[in-house]
C-alpha cells in the first residue's frame, strides 16, 4: 500500500529551500531523538546546492548524521559534475561532521558493477540489515529531470528494473552513474522530492497523471509506504491547478 503524495508549491526557489530544511530538520531531529541516528540519501543536480547551502548554517548533531548519495555521476571524487564534490562543497565542508559519517557513492572502480556492489555492502554495513532485506533510509532527496527521470533511474533503462539489489549501474545518454534502485527508495520512511524550473511542467505531469508509462517517466515508479512530499515552485504548479 503506498502514501498518497503531498504536493506543496512555493511561491520561488528561495521559500522552497527554506521549507525543505524544516521539513528536513524536523525529520532528522525526530530520527535522532527515536533512534539516535539519521541515515539520508542525497540527491545531486543544480537545485539541491542551494538547499545544501542552507543546510549548512543549521545548528544540528551532525554526528549523528549517516550521509549517502542516492546517485552518483561515475567521475572522480574531485570532477565538476561530481555530486559529492557539489554537496561537499555546499555543505558538508562547512559543519562539523565527522569523516565515517560521510558514505561517498565509490567511482574509482574501473568496473562500474564492482563500485555498485561496494556500496550495497557498506550501506548494508552501516544499517545493519542483510540481504535479502531492504534497509530503510529516513530522508531520501530525489529531484526530477525534464525526461521524468529521479536519482539516475533514466527512462528506459535496465536500472528500472532492478528488484534484488539496493545499488545498480544507471545509463545517462552511454554515461555510467551510480543509483539507489527502487525497492531500497520506496522503503524510506520521508521521500521529498524538490522539483524546479518550468522545463520540467511537461514530465511532471505524466508524472502525476493516473495513468501513465512507468518507464517513459521513471519519477512514478516511487511509491512509498512512507511519506512522499513534492516541493514544487511556482513555474511548475501553475500547470497542477
Ligand atoms: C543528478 C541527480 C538527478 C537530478 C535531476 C534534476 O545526479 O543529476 O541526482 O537525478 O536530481 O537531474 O536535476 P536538477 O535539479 O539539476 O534539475
């Protein structure tokens, strides 16, 4: 049985990062305070920098913070479309959170498939949870690309099919990435999507359509039992009303 989604415009993208750090602060300080920990999976792209950057002048327990990437470009830690490097750079160089807090997505394997599977073993490491099983993050970040596509689960690819792992090889345009797959995102107990730009108004609405081609606009195929928020701003809920 999954959630039905909650979908809230804002008005621009400053007020939409503002209400996605309290939406996150709230889950992570409610995390911690149940279990003493907070595991998220972060989302790379352009609009989350500016919610990282936020997220830097809070004033949290970042050491109780497990930090992990739902996707990754297969780049070195350092290369410009890194997501590691953005989010380090927004956010993470500028609190104090320990190192073994940090669970870069690996890209330094020559085989892409090895690195996946590394990182299936330390998630599974850090939550404690064994296959078969699927762990269960607290916060997962997705954002939404023009073609429908979330983490790096691109239209029409084999990654949209996996089932029996957590970690698999996505394929943008003949470029490997790294991406939770979608039994481990529709376990989390908090989705939240934030989604900007009116670009993205013609996908979103395959998207949210009742029917529509899962594997045309791989963004339907989260479905969580948890919560599932949409953050949507202005130029993109015009076409909802
Ligand atoms: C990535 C992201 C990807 C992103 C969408 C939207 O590595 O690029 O994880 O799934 O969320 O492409 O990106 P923008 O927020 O930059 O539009």
């Amino acid at each position: 049985m999954t959630s039905p989604r909650t979908i809230e415009i804002l008005p621009d993208i400053p007020a939409l990062v503002n209400h996605a750090v309290s939406l996150m602060v709230a889950r992570i300080c409610a995390a911690i305070a149940r279990k003493g920990h907070c595991t998220i999976a972060l989302s790379g792209g352009s609009t989350p920098k500016q919610l990282y950057a936020a997220l830097s002048s809070q004033n949290l327990p970042w050491q109780q913070l497990q930090v992990f990437w739902g996707d990754e470009r297969y780049v070195p830690p350092d290369h410009v479309d890194s997501n590691q490097r953005m989010t380090r750079l927004a956010w993470l160089d500028h609190v104090n959170i320990p190192e073994d807090c940090i669970h870069p997505m690996p890209t330094k394997d020559a085989d892409p498939h090895q690195a996946a599977a590394a990182y299936e073993t330390e998630i599974r490491q850090v939550f404690q949870v064994p296959a078969p099983h699927i762990p269960q993050f607290d916060i997962i970040l997705l954002g939404m690309g023009d073609d429908g596509h979330t983490a790096s689960l691109f239209p029409f690819t084999d990654a949209l099919e996996v089932q029996d792992r957590i970690v698999t090889v996505g394929n943008r345009d003949g470029q490997a990435r790294l991406t939770l797959t979608l039994p481990v995102i529709n376990q989390a107990a908090t989705i939240l999507f934030i989604v900007t730009g009116s670009s993205k108004q013609y996908a979103l609405g395959h998207v949210f359509a009742e029917e529509g081609d899962d594997r045309r606009y791989p963004a339907r195929l989260v479905r969580p039992q948890g919560e599932c928020i949409w953050l949507l701003d202005q130029s993109l809920g015009k076409g909802l009303a």
